[in-house]
C-alpha cells in the first residue's frame, strides 16, 4: 500500500470500523496489513508525521491509536 496526501492516518482510522466490522478472514487480512504498513512509516527518530502542518506529536498518536485498533488481528 502506497500512502499519500494529507491526513491519511485519520483516514486509515476512518475506515477501520469497516474492517473491525466485516470481521471473519478477511477483516482480519486488512486490519493486519494495516498495522504491518504503519510499522513500516515511522520517521528515523520514531515518530510518525501525517502532515506537516500537525506535527510529529499529531502523526504519532494517530498511528498509535490505529495500531490499537487494529491489534486483534495479530
């Protein structure tokens, strides 16, 4: 999954009750992936930016709260 664009956390948190909700197989298969790829966007330092104009402090607590929803597909 590419992301881009602005806010695309708070977008990846908007659609998680979707996935959360179709539960089964591949509910699981997106929440996992979901969490696989956040993993996979933090900056050297640790923290995650969502857009600039929010800060680290912004991108880091939306990736963390994503991550917690997304938790029982592991």
């Amino acid at each position: 999954m590419k992301f881009q664009g602005i806010f695309f956390l708070a977008g990846l948190l908007a659609g998680l009750p979707s996935a959360r909700a179709a539960g089964g197989k591949k509910g699981k298969e997106v929440l996992a992936h979901l969490a696989e790829d956040i993993l996979r966007l933090p900056e050297a330092e640790g923290a995650w930016l969502d857009w600039h104009m929010t800060g680290k402090p912004y991108g880091t607590a939306m990736a963390l709260i994503v991550l917690y929803m997304a938790r029982d597909s592991r």
